[in-house]
C-alpha cells in the first residue's frame, strides 16, 4: 500500500513523532495507523533502554494553582534543545494539567494516570522515541489549603506552590510568598520542622569554626547555639527577612495582612539553578 503525505501528516498528528519516523512507521506497517503506532512507541521502549544510564539534567519545571490544590511538575531530559521545545513543554503542562484534575498522591499514581489511550509512563516513553533523548520524572509535589498560589520562574526552571490557613488572601500577598520561596530557598516553614540530622550538622560545623578560631572550649556551645539560630533566621520560611522589606520578617508581613494568616505548607522545585 502506497503511503500518501497525507497519512504521514495524519500520523504525526496523532502520535508527535517526526515527518520521516511516521512515514517509516507506515511503510512497515503497510499503512495501518494502529500497528504504526505501536511501531513508534516500541522505538520508544528501544530508545529509552538505551538511554538508561544517561544523565537527564535538563527538563521543564511547571507549577499550577486551582483553587485549593495546587501541584508542580518538572519532566527531565538530556539537553535544554529538548527541554524548550513546544511539544515538550506541552507535553509537561498536559500531564500537570491532568495532574490537577486527578490529584494523584505521589510520582507513582501521577505515572499511572490515563490521558487520552495512553497511562503518562507510556506518553513519556513514546517521546523519548520522538526525540532520541533520555526523559524521566523529575518531580511531582502538591498541596491542599484553603488558598493556594503558584509560582514559574522565567525560563521553566524553578516552579513554587505555597498554601495558607484561610480563604481569600490577597493575590499580591500570596505572589510575594511564592517569589519569597523561589528566591530563598527556605528549608523549612519553622525550625521545629528542621530534621534533626540538619541541626545536628550545623552544630557540629558552627562548634567546629569556633574551636579553630580559638574560642575558650567553655563557650563552644553557646556559640554553635547563636549559629544555629541565626541558621534559623536565614533558611525558616516564616522567620525569614522579606526579600521586598528586610526590615520585616515573612511572618511579619503576613500578620500586617491579617493577624491569623499563615502559611500551612510549600514546596519549591529546581532544575538545574539554585
């Protein structure tokens, strides 16, 4: 069966892959679009084997916030041509999309949702066949609260999601903690939520910079303690200088809102910046 540009162009609509892999894909499966297809996604299985043990430090980071839900999604492949790429980053925010929809609770039950005929484990693997590069699942982070709000930094590297305690905060107050997030790089929300093997390090890393700067052994200990809270100071979402006014802390700004606002929970993920 004779292969016309239009069953190519029929073809790639369907599947994204290329001009010369559809018209391949057809040739070999004299012109049925189902066993072209399978064609396809088995060179995807192929290329992703292959790929195994390649590095995929580059990718697309997207966050979305939807009334009380909001999630981030970051899909990770081998070089930034790949990672730019329309179809790429469409293909990123459809599953963040669909991610919203679902709410699926971790990277496992996001890798088994269903869009379209396809599970998003299959989706990823049929565009690794597309583009011949190594792509994974970099992140998968949500929140539930009563407000939420999401963050994408310029360039598709670093997305944020916060939530607060009450309905209704101000779009601008809740941007501002988003953007807080992203250019700070907070730990955590408080210093009760500080693992203990962190606090353990910084300890142990203030103590030892006092003993080699001399300090008198008794007030190594009280010195590793000032460390520590200024470590607090510095990397603690709520006791952190607001980046607009370092004259005030976030919890600060927030209680200048309204005297009970909060923040319940965050996240930030980054690829490949800090």
């Amino acid at each position: 069966m004779a292969v016309t540009m239009a069953d190519i162009t029929h073809l790639r609509k369907m599947t994204g892959a290329g001009m010369m892999d559809c018209k391949n894909a057809l040739n070999e499966a004299n012109g049925d679009y189902d066993k072209a297809i399978e064609i396809i996604r088995k060179k995807g299985q192929a290329f992703a084997a292959k790929r195994e043990d390649r590095e995929a430090s580059e990718g697309c980071c997207l966050a979305v916030s939807k009334g009380n839900f909001a999630a981030i999604f970051a899909l990770k492949c081998e070089t930034d041509f790949v990672a730019i790429n329309s179809d790429f980053v469409a293909l990123t925010q459809s599953i963040l999309d669909k991610a919203v929809e679902n709410k699926p609770q971790d990277a496992d039950a996001l890798k088994a949702m269903q869009i379209g005929a396809s599970d998003v484990a299959s989706l990823i693997t049929d565009r690794i066949g597309i583009t011949g590069e190594k792509m994974e699942i970099g992140a998968y982070e949500s929140i539930q609260a009563p407000t939420t709000v999401a963050y994408i930094h310029p360039g598709n590297k670093l997305a944020t999601i916060v939530g607060f305690n009450q309905e209704n905060v101000d779009t601008q107050v809740a941007r501002d903690i988003a953007m807080q997030v992203a250019a700070m790089n907070p730990v955590a929300l408080t210093k009760d939520q500080v693992s203990p093997e962190v606090v353990a390090r910084e300890l142990k890393i203030a103590r030892e910079k006092a003993q080699e700067a001399g300090k008198p052994e008794a007030i190594l200990d009280r010195i590793a303690e000032g460390a520590l809270n200024k470590y607090y100071q510095e990397n603690t979402l709520l006791a952190q200088a607001f980046v607009k006014d370092n004259k005030m802390t976030i919890e600060a700004y927030l209680k200048k809102q309204n005297k009970d606002l909060t923040i319940v929970d965050f996240k930030r993920v980054s690829l490949n910046i800090d």
